[in-house]
C-alpha cells in the first residue's frame, strides 16, 4: 500500500471539508431552525480551525 506524503493528505482533508461546506450551504438555502443552526456551527467547529469566521460569514450564530 501506498503512502501518502503529507501535502496529499492535506488535499484530502480540503477536498472532504469543500463538500462538506457545500452540503451545509445547501442546507442553509433551506431556512433551518436555530436548532439547525447551532447543530451546524457545533460541527464545523469540530471540522476546521477557520470555523469560527465561516459561522460568522454564513450567520448561523448571533
């Protein structure tokens, strides 16, 4: 098996939080509860470091 140097292993982990962005962005076009909301900005904080801006910027918490 092959190993991955860690330059690929950062690509993947940016391609995987990409999609994830998209799938919660989709699910903001929807008009979420707050609930929803607090969900979403718990797990984005647990996804990257940068999450505290991008919770900001999509306004999931007052």
């Amino acid at each position: 098996m092959p190993v991955i140097n860690e330059r690929h292993q950062e690509l993947k982990r940016r391609r995987h939080r990409k999609k994830i962005y998209a799938k919660y962005k989709a699910k903001l076009a929807m008009n979420p509860s707050n609930d929803e909301k607090r969900k979403m900005a718990a797990k984005l904080r647990r996804l990257t470091p940068a999450a505290e801006e991008l919770i900001q910027r999509w306004k999931l918490e007052s």
